[in-house]
C-alpha cells in the first residue's frame, strides 16, 4: 500500500502513522547495530568515512550524491557488472536488502518460504521505508534463483526493471553468449534513461578504474587475513557493505588510506592483540548491514573473522577483467567471464570452484574453523552446505551452520552456539 491509494482522509492518516512507525523502527535496528559496531574497540581512524556511509544511508535514510543530477541503477546480484552501468552513464547501487523492517512488511505481501532477503527488498519498496530504492531510475535483477525471477516481476510494477538472465553453468559456450547479449541490452536500456552510450572508450575507462580499486582490496584483503590482527573482520565487513551505496572513485581513495593505515601499524607492531585467538571464515548466504549479529556475536565471543566468502565481502571482487580483444564487443566479453567464469555462487552446480577458493582462503588467513550462515529459505547455500562441511571437516577445519533470518529472535540462540563452537576452537589451539 501506497499514499497514492489511500481514497480517504482517515487511510491517508492510517498510512502515515505506520509509515512512520516502520521508519522509526527501521533507524532504530540500524542505529543498534551501529552502535555495536563502534563499541568494537580497536577501530581504525579512517573507518570512519566508511561508517558515515551506512550512517546516512540506513540512520539519516539519504543518498549518497555528488552531483545533482545523478542517476542511479539499483541491480540485485554482484552478477551484474557495475561497469556497464558507469559506462552508460549512471551510478550502480547494490541494493540486496537485510532490513528487518524490509523483511516484516514483505511478510505480509509474500510467501511464507520466500527467503528473507526478497521480502526484505519488496518491503522496503511497498513501505517506502528506504530512500536509496525510490532513488534508483531502473533496478536491475540477475536472475539468480527462483525468488530473484519472481521478485524482476513484482519489482517491474513499480519502476522500469530489466531481467538479467545468467547462463545455467559456467562452461556453457551458448548460455555465456546469450549473457554477453543481455548485458548489451541492459546497457542500451540504462542508456535510454541516461542518454549515455555504453561506448568502447566509456568501456574502457570504468574497466580500469575498477581495476584500480580492486588492487587496494587486494591489499585490503590481505591485511585482513594477516595473522598480525590489524583490523577486526566486522570492520572489515563495513568498509566493503559501504561500497555498495558510495562512488567507487571517492569510496577508493579513501580505501587507500585505510590500507596505510593499516600498514603503518603494522610496521610499528600496534597489533590489536598479540593473543592467538580463533581465525573464523564467514562463508554462505549474504551478509549486509544492518544484519551484522552473525559477525559481532562471533567477535564479541572472542573470534576474529579472519576472512568471509561473502557477496559484498570478499567474494565480490576477488578477480580481474582480463582483456584480450579491446573492441567494445571485446569489453563485453571480458567483463562476461570476470563476473561468471570465477563466480563461486552456488547457483552454479559445480561446486568445485567454490570448495577450491575456500581451500585457498583457509589456507592464506590460517583459518581455525568455518562459520557457515544459511538464510532461512535460501535453498541454494543450505543444498551447498554438506558438501562443504564433509569436505573442510576431513580436513581438520570444523564447520558450522547457522541458519536465521532477519531479526532479533535468535540472537540469544546463536550467541549460545557460536560461544561453544569459539570455546571448542580455542582449546584446540591450546
């Protein structure tokens, strides 16, 4: 329900109250888990500009503009490549929601097995409870699972919406040029809205700007996963949610000087702490502000996430474009395999580059055991799961699940387990 349906004074007067019930309830999650984050001790200085990002975004509920006359493209997969939607003259934001305000009103429009995630986007649409979707010109939707298909079709009610639909398989010839067609599509329809052409040089330009950025998040990575403990993984988790909802060009910069930041302590040894504390790879279904209970708990019990295999973490922007043709056509292509050929997303069936990149990771960030977070619904992740359990678990590295959704109910639940499994790490490192 909108104000544009209310046909009487007292609906409109209805509406408003519990629109603004939902807003206040909305600021009041994101304002909990904020201050969660900022009771973490050990923050670095330059978090800070990273913060301010989820702050306005999710507690003062505003957009993050640089120019007036910006346009923005909301896409619901890291599927789909932002450097198309910068080529063609607008500005990408991620908006796969983990509101738990978003999530109780989609209880009331949506199936009850729907996973939280998809009633969380249509809630915070019909409700109208989030400035960064009425500000989206177009949203984009991957077709990724079931539930992504069908949202693409109520999403196509409120705003224009563009189905992306993704090949079946990685080695698929046929189904990756089909995907090469639809990206094209989807860049001539941004462009109609824009009156910007994706061009070979556009192309070009926000290929190497992401490659740039990219490089600092591998150095960013990589000192996360150092054993000198620099900086703690639900900081960590912060600075990559915030790119989603910022500039890539500003959000890097001051990535840059995060990173000497972190480089500086390391030198002078200004480690967090010098105790040998469990190292924790956060792994499975997606994980964003404000739905950060996961991460705190783990660290508030004495973990580091040391690593997560996440959407908007590590997994995201972990590989290069790599250019062999440098024709538009040939851009197109690159980009293809750059966001499918070394996705890990267990919308694939082959789970063998999943299983091998965690195998790197565990290896690289001396991982002690595996936190593994299945959404309630998200039959994807949870059908993965054995696999990796069976796999990490022969191997010496203990592996958890833990399923929720979005709210409070659990916290108590999974403080309990997440204690005993830290509890069981930490003797075994004795």
């Amino acid at each position: 329900m909108s104000v544009e349906n209310c046909n009487s004074k007292n609906d409109k007067e209805r509406y408003a109250r519990y629109h603004q019930r939902y807003l206040n309830k909305s600021v009041e999650t994101a304002s909990k888990y904020f201050q969660k984050l900022e009771e973490l001790p050990g923050e670095p200085d330059e978090l800070a500009y990273f913060k301010n990002i989820l702050r306005k975004v999710f507690i003062d509920n505003k957009v993050i503009r640089y120019a007036d006359n910006e346009i923005f493209v909301g896409s619901f997969c890291a599927t789909m490549p932002a450097e198309i939607i910068r080529a063609a003259g607008a500005r990408p934001i991620k908006l796969c929601s983990n509101s738990f305000v978003g999530a109780y009103i989609g209880d009331y429009t949506m199936p009850r097995d729907v996973c939280p995630l998809v009633k969380s986007v249509v809630g915070n649409i019909t409700g109208e409870i989030s400035e960064m979707y009425n500000a989206c010109s177009m949203y984009i939707v991957p077709i990724s699972c079931d539930c992504k298909k069908m949202l693409a079709s109520r999403l196509s009610d409120v705003k224009p919406t563009v189905p992306l639909y993704l090949p079946l398989n990685r080695t698929d010839d046929d189904g990756m040029d089909t995907y090469i067609k639809e990206l094209k599509k989807v860049a001539d329809k941004i462009s109609e809205i824009t009156g910007v052409k994706a061009t070979r040089e556009s192309l070009a330009s926000q290929i190497k700007l992401q490659a740039d950025v990219q490089r600092d998040i591998h150095v960013f990575l990589n000192l996360k996963n150092d054993t000198d403990f620099l900086i703690r993984g639900s900081h960590a988790l912060t600075v990559m949610n915030s790119l989603a909802y910022d500039d890539i060009a500003h959000w890097g910069s001051h990535l840059k000087r995060l990173n000497e930041e972190l480089l500086e302590k390391k030198i002078k040894k200004d480690f967090l702490t010098k105790k040998k504390l469990p190292r924790i790879l956060l792994a499975g279904s997606p994980i964003t502000f404000p739905n950060m209970k996961i991460p705190l708990i783990v660290e508030e019990m004495g973990g580091i996430i040391a690593a997560d295999e996440t959407c908007l973490g590590d997994k995201g922007i972990s590989d290069l474009v790599s250019i062999c043709d440098n024709t538009a056509n040939g851009f197109y292509r690159a980009l293809a395999n750059r966001y499918i050929k070394p996705c890990s997303c267990p919308i694939f069936p082959d789970s063998d580059i999943r299983i091998r990149k965690m195998k790197k990771t565990v290896k690289d960030a001396h991982i002690d055991g595996i936190v593994y977070h299945v959404l309630r619904g998200c039959v994807v992740y949870d059908y993965e799961f054995e696999q990796i359990e069976k796999y990490f678990s022969a191997r010496g590295i203990p592996v958890i699940r833990l399923e929720c959704d979005f709210s409070d109910e659990d916290v108590e639940q999974l403080r309990v387990r997440i204690e005993a499994f830290i509890e069981m790490l930490a003797f075994k490192k004795i």
